[in-house]
C-alpha cells in the first residue's frame, strides 16, 4: 500500500466543487451574527452580552449525576425515543405545572436541545408547497427549518408599538388554504414577551377555526418574571391536542452544551415526529438523559431559576438605567431589549460593532431577527452572566 498522494485523481479546484454543488440549499444561511460578533468581541476583549448563554457552570451536583451514569455503565444507545425515567419526570413536570398528562411512553421525545425538536417537528408536519407562519422577531433557527421541507415561511411581525404583543388578527389575516403550522416561542427570544391569558385564547380560537398546528417553542418557561406564571399551550386541552410543546434543560440546567431537549404531542403526532428523529439523530447521548432524569427527581430545581435570573435582570435594569439606553420592558427569557437612539443614529448592525469597538460590550442587532429590511435602533442584551460579568459591563456602559 502506498501513501503516494500523487496516486489519487487531481482533486477539483474551489469553483468546480461550486459547479457540481449548484444551488445551495439554503442560499440565505451564513455565518451567524452570534460568531461574527464573538469573534469580534474576543479580538476586541469586549464584554460579552451577545451570545445567549450562561458564563457560569451548571450545578455540581448535576456533573456528578452525568460522570456516575458514564460509570454505571450507561454508554451505549438510549431508546429512540428516550431514557424512560426521563420521559416519566417530564411527563410528571408537565402534569404538576401545566395538567396535562402526557403519556410517557408514547407522547413525549427526547431530542438533540430544542433545535432538533424544532427541525424534526417542521419536517414531521409540513409538506412541500405548505405554508408556516413564524412571528418576526424569529430565532434563527425556524425559516432554515421550513425551507429544507419545501415549505414557505410566512412571516406576522410582533406589535413593537404594543410591547411586541402578537397580533392575532394579523394573524388570522396570514393564513391561506396552504397553511399548515403556526410557530410561537414564549417567553420570547428577543423581545422578553411573555403569554397573556387572553393571548391562549385568541389562539385557541384560529385554531379551533382553522385546523391549524402549532409548534410552540418554550425553551424559557421557567424564566418568567414579577411573579406571572408560564402559560405553556399545554394548559390549553384544545392548543396541546394540535401542538408540538418544545423545551430544553439547556436554558433550564445551564447545560446549553448537553444538548438535551424534548417535544411533546399528542400520540399520533408524535409517531410522526418520531419517524423523523429516528432517522435524524435515533438516539440522544444516553448519560446526560440519566443525569438529567436523576436531577429532576431531586427537589424540582427549575422552581428557583426565575429567582435567580430575576435577580440579575434587576441588576442589569438598575445599572442600565443609569445610560441613554432606553430600557424595553422583560417579563422572561434572559434577555432584554434596550432602544440606543438617544445615543446614537446608525443603524442597528453598525452600532452594535461600534459598542464592540469603543465601549467594549458586545450586544446583538435585533435587525437579525428579521427578514425584511429592518429600521429600528434596539439591541439585545444578554444577562445570563455572572453579577461580575454584569457590573463590568455596565461600568463600560456608565461611561459611554
Ligand atoms: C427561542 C429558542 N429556541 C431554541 C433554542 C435552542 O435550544 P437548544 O440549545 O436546546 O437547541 C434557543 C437557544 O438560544 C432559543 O433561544
């Protein structure tokens, strides 16, 4: 055997693999605006309150569970649709918060984080030529979804003159024969909105009307604020009979690196949606789902996250509101939105590199959850940080 690599054919420069390729699949899907601003932050050694993510470790608690299942054996393939304590503690989760029974064994699946969720959901429902309405503000990951089933994302902005309510009668103005989903995500990335009662029921009534599905994304149902409670569709028998609730124990545990998320749907919903995840991923990494289903059974820990991220979201808002920012309220999630025209009048892309360079805080453009040209002057803040991570930035802000 020979190692000669002049053996092998001539491999095809760069533009002949671009001929072969041809089309991409997704023309529109880039580097993200996260790594773009990351890598701008470290070359700048900016703050960073852009990527949504916690800079502090999970509990150690929770590692430990995670290096016993390795030890205990628990190393090969997890059932496709799950490691059954952890379907059971979630079933049981939902029943306590939200009463509905999910059916373990056949209604709840555990995914790769909410994004397989969200992509395995979109593939199971919508067929080429149908159409899925997303509410712009959207999290990244949806339009590329729809788009690689052939389906037509239809896009219904959130009221920003109304605190970024939805607007059901825009809404109900969307749909077409050709509509076949409807994707929400409350408490909301980025705008901090969370669902009101009457938000349910304006709900229930289009889809009660229309036949409609609804994939609700709920990553940050226990980061709710001021006391409200978390209005998962699940709390509605008519919403979860048409829906695919969607979490993740990365926003709840701190463990956005584990990747362990789960969809719930009605049974022969979930079938389908199982067809798609046992042939997008079969199984989810069997020791996190042990450490994860063990954790749970502890002293239900999720209840004292939306303390805890209250807690710094009252800091930020304190310290912030000593800037020209102009604070937009946050009821959940741990982000908040701040208006920066009284400091400024580039648009929203450019002053968020211009915060990088001359504050030292790196922040995310709200235009990048946008389809259509957007004109606002808000950025994101992310404050899922440590309090000193927190005061450091807001020092460099004081001094702006
Ligand atoms: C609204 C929303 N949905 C889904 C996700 C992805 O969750 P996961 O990391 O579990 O895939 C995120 C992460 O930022 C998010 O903000």
């Amino acid at each position: 055997m020979s190692n000669d690599s002049a053996s092998f054919a001539p491999r095809p420069t760069a533009p002949d693999l671009a001929a072969l390729l041809g089309p991409s699949k997704l023309p529109r899907v880039g580097t993200t605006i996260f790594t773009v601003m990351s890598a701008l932050a470290a070359k700048h050694g900016a703050v960073n309150l852009g990527q949504g993510f916690p800079d502090f470790d999970c509990d150690p608690k929770l590692q430990r569970y995670f290096a016993e299942a390795i030890a205990a054996g628990h190393n090969q393939y997890a059932p496709m649709a799950g490691v059954p304590a952890l379907r059971q503690a979630i079933a049981a989760k939902i029943a306590r918060l939200y009463g509905r029974a999910y059916d373990a064994e056949t209604e709840i699946t555990i995914t790769a984080g909410a994004t397989q969720a969200l992509m395995t959901a979109v593939l199971a429902l919508a067929r080429p030529g149908d159409e899925v309405i997303v509410l712009e503000p959207v999290y990244d990951s949806y339009v590329p979804s729809i788009e690689l089933a052939g389906a037509r994302p239809v896009f219904v902005p959130l009221d920003a003159a109304r605190g970024y309510a939805p607007d059901w009668d825009r809404v109900r103005g969307a749909i077409t024969p050709r509509t076949r989903a409807l994707m929400i995500n409350f408490p909301h990335n980025p705008t901090g909105r969370i669902l009101r009662e009457e938000d349910l029921r304006a709900l229930e009534a289009i889809v009660e009307s229309t036949g409609l599905f609804v994939i609700s994304d709920e990553v940050y149902e226990h980061i709710v604020f001021d006391g409200q409670p978390h209005r998962s569709v699940a709390t509605s028998p008519l919403l979860a009979e048409r829906s695919v609730v969607i979490s993740s124990f990365g926003k709840t545990f701190h463990t956005t690196g584990w990747k362990i998320g789960y969809a719930c749907a009605p049974r022969a919903l979930s079938a389908e949606l199982r067809k798609v995840h046992q042939f997008m991923v079969f199984a989810v990494n069997t020791p996190g789902q042990h450490a994860v289903a063990r954790y749970l059974e502890d002293a239900a820990p999720y209840q004292t996250l939306a303390a805890f991220y209250q807690a710094k979201r009252d800091l930020f808002v304190a310290g912030l509101a000593r800037t020209r920012f102009r604070l937009l309220p946050c009821e959940g999630t741990y982000f908040v939105l701040a208006d920066y025209s009284a400091l400024s009048d580039l648009p929203e892309a450019e002053f968020a590199q211009k915060m990088i360079v001359d504050y030292g805080v790196a922040v995310i453009p709200v235009s990048v959850f946008y389809e259509r040209p957007f004109e606002g002057r808000v950025v994101r803040f992310c404050f899922a940080k440590k309090d000193e991570t927190l005061r450091a930035a807001l020092d460099r802000l004081q001094a702006a």
